[in-house]
C-alpha cells in the first residue's frame, strides 16, 4: 500500500483540501447541527422561529408604522426577498468567526484542513436558510410569482455572490479571531450595519434620491451585497408586482416613474461575483498564512 507524503501544517491546499475530504465536512456539519439543537423541543424548528419573528419586527415597525408597505407594492415579499439573503450572510459571519476558535481541540491534536471549520459553519448557514428561502417561495408563489429563467439565473447569481463574500469575510475573521478574541465583537457591530446597508427595507431609489445620482450613490451599488439582494428581489419580488410599469426605454419602474432597478443589474452581479472571487482568493492566502500559528495561540 503507498503511504501518502507527510504535510506539514499550514501548506495544504486551502478549500480544494475540503472538496477532497468532504468525508470529514459533512461530519462537522453533523456533528454542529447535532450539538447546536441537542436538548432543544423544537431542533430545526428554530430555523422557522427566527425568521419569522424577525419578519414581523421589520414588517410591522417598518412596513405598517412608518407605512412603507404604501410605498413598496407587495412589501412582504420585497422585505422577505432580501432578508434571506442579508440572514444567510450575517449568521455565517458569526459562526465562522468563531468556527477555528470553537473548535481548538482539534486543532491542536490533529492535522486537517483549517478551512474545514469555517466552511461547515456556513453550510450549517445554508441549512437554516432554507426553511425561510421555502416561506419566501410559498409567499410569492401566493402573491402570482411564476418561474421564469431570469429569475431562476438571478436566483443563482446573488447566492454565489453571498456565499463567496461570506466564505471570504468567515475565512479573515476566523482567523483573526485566533490572535484577537474581541474580534468577534467586531463581528456582532458589523452585523448591526449590514442590514441597513443593503436595499432590504427600503427601495434603492431612496438613496439615488438622498445621494442626486452623486458618487455616494455609485459607492452604495459597488457594494456586492447590494447588487445580490437586488438581484434576489428582481426573481422573487418583482415578478409578483401587479402595478410593474416600464418606462419609454422598457427599463422596469415603480409607480411614479422611478427605478425598479439600477440599470445593468445582471452585469453588475456579474462584477460583484468576479469581486467576491478575488476577495475570496486573497482571504485564503492570509488564511493559510496565519494558521501555521493556530495550535500554538489556541
């Protein structure tokens, strides 16, 4: 029997290593589902509770007292469309944040890939996302919404574009995190933000009216999470509009003329997934730097 070449920590192959031992991820993912839900009456159930609850906050607070639901057509699956996606993306900043630091026992005693941990953290991530991704189907579906391939195309873009974002901010933190423990607060501020930095309880015309079309403007597109969460609103929102209008170019508006959409939505998703690649690459680079050091910090 050939016996494999020894590897000395921290010159693996990054996340081609986790592709290669999917054995051992799914084992982690098991294991993290297992140990987050033991002892609990309702288990995944609570996948359904949270967001539900965080629905009604924003629908109620932002949607019928400060009466957005008036400016927004069909404002519950406008908000549900992009909170999916924000939810998806700060859950898996906090659990990958700590994923290396949670699991110091292995780290120390065994040899794996590092990238392991903040990889099982977000498909653990992924799996509380789909009850509230079923929910936001069965509502548009409600609300007239019809499959169609842009929106099926849109679909997959803004989640490639969250998933490689989340994977390449999780990998950072993760590791960051093992140096400086009050990083994780850091986290908990940034998650604060990000809903509110993203088109997810107002229309993105609100800023292109505060900004007049200026490079504040230009700054809050280039953000990729922004183009995703539009990009998820044009599948599953906009489709179930009864009032959509076009204006005389054919670009899609809302009553009284302004923007559904920036225009070129699909080429700036396509830029910001393009982004997030790079930024994912540059994070596994610093990843595998600093964890040649993890067992001696841990």
């Amino acid at each position: 029997m050939t016996v494999p070449p020894l590897v000395a920590p921290g010159s693996g192959g990054g996340l081609l290593d986790v592709v290669r031992r999917r054995y051992l991820l799914r084992l982690l993912v098991r294991r993290e589902l297992r140990s987050r839900y033991q002892g609990s009456l309702l288990g995944l159930g609570w996948s359904y509770v949270r967001p539900a609850v965080n629905f009604a906050v924003y629908f109620f607070v932002v949607g019928i007292f400060l009466k957005m639901s008036k400016a927004i057509p069909n404002f519950p699956v406008f908000l549900f469309s992009g909170m999916v996606l924000v939810s998806f993306f700060t859950e898996t900043l906090i659990t990958t944040a700590w994923s290396v630091v949670g699991n110091a026992s292995l780290v120390k005693k065994v040899y794996l890939p590092r990238e392991l941990f903040p990889v099982s953290s977000m498909l653990v991530s992924g799996v509380h996302m789909l009850p509230a991704l079923g929910v936001l189907l069965g509502g548009a579906i409600w609300a007239g919404w019809a499959p169609s391939w842009i929106a099926t195309g849109s679909i997959v873009l803004a989640f490639a574009i969250v998933a490689c974002l989340a994977m390449a901010f999780g990998l950072l933190f993760a590791a960051v995190n093992v140096f400086f423990r009050d990083f994780g607060q850091v986290v908990d501020i940034i998650n604060i933000v990000v809903p509110w930095s993203v088109p997810m309880i107002y229309p993105w015309t609100t800023v292109q009216e505060a900004a007049h079309g200026g490079w504040p403007l230009q700054v809050y597109l280039a953000n990729p999470l922004t183009s995703a969460v539009l990009l998820f609103e044009r599948a599953f929102w906009w489709p179930t509009n009864d009032q959509a209008a076009t204006l005389p170019n054919g670009a899609p508006a809302l009553p009284g003329g302004l923007l559904a959409f920036p225009y070129h939505l699909t080429v700036r998703g396509l830029v910001s997934l393009l982004a997030a690649l790079l930024l994912l690459a540059v994070a596994q680079l610093v990843f595998a730097r600093l964890q040649r050091r993890f067992a001696q910090e841990l």
